[in-house]
C-alpha cells in the first residue's frame, strides 16, 4: 500500500509545544511557517481579502444624505456626536443600539465558539489576517520556509540586509497604511486623504496613524503569535467556551498512531503502523509553532493549515483525508475508544479499519446534530431576539425629542400685578436632516399666556419655531396665570409640539407652581 | 542574558540556579526577571533622563531647571486661556460696537451675551441678588417686572454701569427718602401706612375716603404718585403694586416712613468694563421681567 514514500521529512521543532516550552525571560524562539495549500488555505484568502476590503475601501462608499448631512456612508462624527451608517443616523443617546450589536457580537461569538470552536482566532481576527498578510510579504521577499531559515542564520551581507530591508519596509508600508485607513472612519475621507498629504489634517490624526502604525508592524511583524499566547484573553475566553460538541483541529491519533518514519519496512516487519508518518508537514506549517499531536492546546488558532499540510501529505500516500481534520471531542472519544478497543488496548489503527484497508463505517464524523443543542439553540434565540428587537426600535424610533426643563430657581416668579410666572427651558430636537419647523402650543393650563423669547405668537396661540436639520433648539419659554386662576396647588399641563410638514407629534407633561403649591 | 540552566550552583531542592551568595547554608536563588520587563525597565530609566533634560525636573536652591523645551504648565493655561479669548473675540467686539437694541434684536449676539452674562451674573451678582436672580428683603428680584430704575434694556444698562447711590460714581442713581419721624406725627405716620397698605389692593376706593390719603398727597405723591405708582426717574418705589421691595404689612411701612433705609448698588462699568456690563444687561433682561 504505501509504494510511494517520496513524502519530505521536514526538520521542524515545534518551538511552542509544551516539550519545548522556555523560561519566560529567554528570547523568542523563531517560527518560520512553511506555506499550506488546500482548501482551508483557498478560504482564508478569501476571508483576508474581505476583511482587508471591508477595512480599507467601506470609509470611500458615499451616501447622499440631502446636502445637510455627510455624504460618507459610514462615519463616527466624533465633533458633532453622530454616527452614520448608510441610511442610519445615530445621536448619542441612542447609543444602545450600538451596545446592542456589542451584545449581538458578544452572544454571536458564544455561539460561533460552541459550533465551530475558535474560527475568530483562526480567519477573522485582525490579528490572524495581518500576520497572514505580513508572512505573504516575507515569503514574496525572502521565500518560504527553508530559505527563511538559512537565511536567518546567514551572517549579515549585502543581499540579507537588502531583503531584510525590503521586508520591513513593505511591512511598514502596510502598516501606515493600516493606520491611515483608521482615521477615514472619524472624517470626510478624500478631503482628510489630502490634509493628510499636505500637512493640514489635525494633530490626532496624525498620532493615531503613528500609534496603529507602530501596532501593527510589531504586533503583526514582529510579535506575531506571541500577541495571541501572551497578550490576548481570547483563548482562555473561548477555551471556556469550547464543550465536547464543539469543533476543533485535532489530531486523530486513533487512525495516525503509532506514527512510524519507516511505515514500509515496519509494516513489512509486522509492526502495527498507523497513518502518520512524522513528516512534520503539520508543525512546519504551523504558525503558532506548536505540534497539534500533542493534542488540543492553547495556543492553536485553529486556522486549519495544518489539515492543509496533512491532506497533501495523504494524498500524496493514497491516504484518506483527515489525519488531522475538525472534529468534535465526541467524535474523538468514539473513534478513540473503537482504535483502543473501549480504552484496554493500545491504539490499533486496524481496528478502525475494514479487512480491505477502508475506514471502518463505525467511525464517527462531523454531524449536523453535534450543531443543534440546547446551548446553540438558546444562544440562536437570544441573538435573534435581540435582533429583532433592535431591528424594531430602529424601524419605530421616533426623529423629533422634546425635553422640558422647568425653572426651579426660582420656582415661579410674582408679578406686579399678583399674576404668577413659571419659567422652562424647553428643548427641541430635530433628529432628521432636513430644516423643520415646529409648531409649539401649551394644553391644559386656564387662563395662562405664553411667551417664548425671539419668537412670534401666531394668531391661534402657536409658535412656529424654525429648527435646524440634525440640531437642538434651546428655547425660554414663560408662561403666566393670573392669581385667581392658580388653585394653589401644582398644576400639570402639557406642551404640544408639532411637525408642521410631517406627521410628528410630541406630547410634554410640565407642572406650573404657584406660591401655594410649593410649601 | 543568564541562563540559568546552564549555570553550575544549581539548588537542588527548587532546581534553580543560585547566585553564589550564601548565608548560613542559606542560599539566593537566581530568578532573572523576564528580557521584556528588563528591557522596558531600562527603557524607562533612558526616557526619565531625556525627559529631565526637556522638561523642568531637577530642584535648585530657589528654582528648578526649566527643561530645554522651556515647558511650563502656567504658560499651557495661558495659551489655552488665549485662545478662548481669541475665538471670543469676534463676539467681543460686535457686541462693543452694538447697543443693547441691536444685541437683543441679533439671535446669536444675544444668545452669546446672555450665556456670558448668566457667567458674569455669577461671579459678581448673586452676592446680593442670589443664583436664581430671586433677591431677598432688601434686595432686587430682577426676574419680576417691578423696577426701581427702569427695565428697558437701556436703563438696566445704565443702572449696572452706574450702579445705585453708588460713591464712587458721579453719574450713579441718587435720592433719598426724608425720614419723616421728623416731619408728622405719629398717628399721621400711622394713618399713611393704612393708606399705603391698602393701595394695592384697589386704591380707586379708598383713595378719597381713607384718613391717610390726605397727608400721601401733600408729603408722598411728589415722589410716588398720585396713586403711589411711583417714578423710575428717581427711583420712588411703586407703592401700589402687590410687590414690595423693603417693606410688607402696615408696621413695616410705618417703620420705613419714620426712617427709611435706601438701597446700594456699586457702579459695575468701571469694574467690569463695556462689554461685560452689556452682557450682564442683556442677561438680566432675558429673566422675562423686562419692558
């Protein structure tokens, strides 16, 4: 069976498994990860090149707002306290929407964790994509693993340091522009796009581009793996979150073992041979510098590669796939326990095994059940409902807000003529950006006159206030009842505020204090 | 850096290395500290020496050094505090070339020297006529529409730059009521204080009827008015109102007849300067109780 052996024994050491692991005061150990090809290899370039497109190109879309808003499609309008988002308008105290999606993501995660185990490690975390990127650049410049490896142990000469140079300066590149692309998000991008080239855009800009710069070359260049073992919470986070129905790369011992360097020979001789044949092809490609033979462990990402390098491998022997595939601990525990005869033997890879040299039809794999369980279930609900319900307050929220502030020093104000005067300062918000035009009436409160500071009364008793697209509107409003008419007791009336152009209308319930109620 | 893995004198029991130090059988493990703590440490000796050469830091005798940036805190509150008078001072000098009509009449003069007014107000007002502008006994409530001097914008303006009975200012506002324990009698200054009480409350009928009404002709309406309206020109309080500045109920009155205690008001102009007393003027104004 295994006539083709041209399978090349890489020299790899997995510099972060637990055998290997340092003193934490000696210097990093290099990892030089050799490139993967497959399919998962195919996904991650396809989730790089959305993530990388969505990060650089959404602050250019453009959004016609009217002429009274930005144009910007998507904008955190940090000086004026608004957030747009396509045909979403956020002010500050709508803020919850955005703890919403937060909650959204944060219960998105959960669920994403329980099904499909560590995939924001693996494909979606900037980290993951930057470091990517950064290791394209390094094996564009100075080729992938081998001629890494010897040249980093080469002295210095005039070829390592012109590819040295080039490296880290490509990086740099990417990285300012990392940093630059940050800042359209808070700004009009083409014109901060040439403030920026002429020296005109604000101070901040200018650090935030320094300081993400500087974060992404050393985190993404230089620190690479170490940010995702020493710094990140994530994986213990999500370690948490992992149960034994969720997917995870995995090693399956129980059809590799016990791995032989000389299969043929050791099958010829009898010996029992499992399917891994300890090329390192697994740990070469490994980014993180760990051996996933040694089982599920902290520091993998589960970005896959190494069921690329081992796919090619098995292929390459007439194998089947999946040496090292996702698979649930359920799965795992089965199939172990069929190789190892219920756990009394050692691992017999003939066990899961037909006469033929098939994999046995006992053998357990990823199922669609292993997806649905209460937990996933109830995280799907939750997420939904909060969905939809953000979804509702968006659809039903209300564009115009009034807020009353009644006077409360004084309370109320004696006139000369024994009349008595309460003081408000009544607030307008118009959330739309469009100019509107309010109409302002009081409701409820006998005998009372009304006057609002710089404004006109119509004949019907209105107000007509002019309010500015996407402003608040502060106005003073007095109002007055003659002595007689105030029963000595706080009165509640209500201010009326109406859209003259649209159908809205607000309601203000307000007291009016008289000397008598307020004892 | 060490490598304690490769040292000789390593402790048995912990497996460590130790640094050959010994006390009694008692011997110091050698636990390096991590490379990128060690190497942020130094990193942060390097940065406090740097930044005691571009920045005040070392302590002399009587001073300190000054930091070859010539830094200082101070002169930060400075430059901030002169760029806030910077941005004001387009409002500034419109509302020096403006008078009190036209600064009311401009929405966003008015708003700018309300709001500056309201800041003033509170420094230099609420001393004596309180936060809400309320007063107390004694004391103007500047919210109502009752006036001693007037409550156009104009003639709040010249009672705040002048100020009342005010020393220090030839132009202030001045009168002064006699004490009139002096010039009737006391069942008179009795029957007047009657009179006087009673005006708010109707003054048409009482007016011919009422024993004081005689004497509030002859020795008070020269002032106040025939009817006790009284008259802003000289700051002679409306008596027939229902508000009343010093004096509430028929003792009161009769007190403040027999000996009358007049208000103090400084003179702001000087002190303040044009600007702000225009400020404060149009603030006052914007209460609701002016004309």
């Amino acid at each position: 069976m295994l006539e083709k052996m041209d399978i090349e024994r890489l020299d790899a050491e997995a510099v972060n498994s637990q055998k290997q692991r340092q003193v934490l005061y000696a210097p990093r150990k290099k990892i030089f990860p050799k490139r993967a090809s497959g399919g998962f290899r195919q996904f991650k370039w396809l989730v790089m090149a959305i993530t990388l497109g969505i990060y650089y190109l959404v602050p250019w879309l453009r959004w016609d707002r009217g002429g009274y808003a930005p144009d910007q499609a998507v904008l955190i309008d940090i000086a004026n306290r608004r957030f747009y988002f396509f045909f979403i308008e956020i002010w500050p105290q709508e803020f919850f929407y955005v703890a919403g999606l937060l909650v959204m993501a944060g219960l998105g995660l959960f669920l994403l964790t329980s099904t499909v185990g560590r995939a924001w490690c693996g494909y979606t975390c900037p980290q993951t994509v930057w470091v990517d990127l950064f290791l394209v650049v390094e094996r564009a410049i100075e080729g992938d693993r081998n001629a890494r490896i010897k040249l980093d142990k080469e002295p210095y000469s005039l070829r390592k340091l012109t590819l040295r140079t080039a490296k880290h300066g490509v990086w740099l590149l990417i990285a300012v522009a990392t940093g630059g692309a940050w800042i359209f998000y808070f700004a009009d991008a083409p014109t901060l796009l040439k403030d920026v080239f002429t020296g005109q855009a604000a101070f901040v800009a200018y650090c935030t581009i320094a300081v993400l710069t500087a974060t992404t070359y050393v985190f993404g260049g230089l620190m690479r793996e170490q940010v995702c073992t020493y710094m990140c919470p994530w994986p213990r986070i999500q370690a948490a979150m992992l149960d034994e129905a969720s997917l995870t790369v995995t090693y399956n011992d129980w059809r590799g073992e016990p791995r032989s360097r000389h299969a043929k020979k050791s099958a010829a001789q009898g010996a029992v041979v499992g399917d891994c044949v300890d090329c390192n092809a697994c740990v070469a490609a490994c980014p993180m510098g760990i051996d996933i033979r040694d089982g599920q462990q902290l520091e993998c990402i589960t970005c896959a590669l190494c069921i690329d390098a081992c796919d090619g491998v098995m292929d390459k022997l007439g194998r089947e796939r999946g040496l090292i595939s996702y698979t649930t601990l359920n799965d795992y525990n089965a199939n172990m326990a069929l190789a190892t005869a219920g756990g009394t033997q050692p691992i017999d890879p003939t066990r899961v095994r037909t006469a033929d040299g098939k994999l046995a039809t006992a053998l357990q794999h990823i199922s669609l059940a292993s997806f649905l369980r209460p937990r996933t279930l109830l995280y799907a609900a939750f997420w939904s409902l909060i969905g939809v319900g953000l979804v509702y307050g968006l659809v039903t929220r209300e564009r115009l807000d009034v807020n009353v502030l009644h006077d409360r020093n004084p309370q109320f104000i004696m006139l000369s003529d024994g009349s008595v005067r309460n003081g408000y300062t009544l607030k307008i918000l118009n959330m739309i950006a469009k100019p509107r035009v309010m109409a302002v009436r009081i409701e409820s409160l006998p005998q009372s006159s009304i006057t609002i500071a710089g404004v006109e009364a119509q004949s019907d008793g209105a107000f007509l206030v002019p309010v500015e697209p996407d402003r608040l509107r502060s106005l003073k409003v007095f109002i007055t009842q003659p002595r007689h008419a105030s029963a000595d007791q706080v009165q509640t009336f209500r201010f009326i505020i109406e859209d003259t152009q649209g159908p809205e209308t607000k309601t203000y319930t307000a007291t009016f204090q008289t000397p008598g109620s307020s004892k | 850096m060490h490598d304690p893995h490769k040292d000789s004198h390593l402790d048995e029991l912990s497996g460590v290395s130790t640094t050959g130090h010994e006390w009694d059988g008692i011997k110091e493990l050698n636990n390096p500290l991590p490379r990128w703590w060690v190497l942020t440490f130094y990193a942060c000796i390097v940065w406090a020496l740097g930044y005691t050469v571009f920045y005040p830091a070392w302590p002399l005798l009587t001073s300190a050094t000054t930091g070859v940036l010539g830094y200082s805190s101070r002169a930060d509150v400075r430059s901030e505090l002169a760029v806030a008078e910077a941005g004001r001072s387009g409002y500034v000098a419109a509302i020096k070339a403006a008078d009190m009509q036209q600064i009311l009449a401009d929405e966003t003069l008015r708003t700018v020297a309300t709001a500056a007014g309201n800041a003033a107000f509170k420094v230099n007002c609420i001393q004596c006529h309180g936060s809400g502008a309320q007063g107390s006994k004694g004391f103007p409530n500047l919210n109502d529409d009752d006036w001693l001097w007037g409550g156009t914008p104009q003639q709040i303006l010249t009672t705040i730059t002048h100020g009342v009975r005010a020393p220090e200012d030839a132009d202030t506002h001045v009168s002064e009521m006699p004490a009139f324990a002096d010039i009737l009698k006391s069942e008179q200054i009795a029957s007047v204080a009657t009179f006087v009480a009673d005006l708010p409350k109707g003054a048409n009928s009482t007016e011919t009827a009422a024993p004081g009404a005689e004497i509030f002709a002859q020795n008070c309406a020269s002032c106040h008015g025939e009817r006790g309206e009284g008259n802003q020109e000289m700051g002679a309080p409306n008596l027939a109102d229902t508000l009343s500045l010093l004096a509430d109920g028929e003792e009161a009155i009769a007190a403040q007849i027999r000996a009358p205690k007049h208000g103090v008001m400084p003179a702001w102009g000087g002190r303040l300067g044009d600007v702000t007393v225009k400020e404060l003027a149009a603030y006052v104004y914007s209460l609701g109780g002016g004309k």
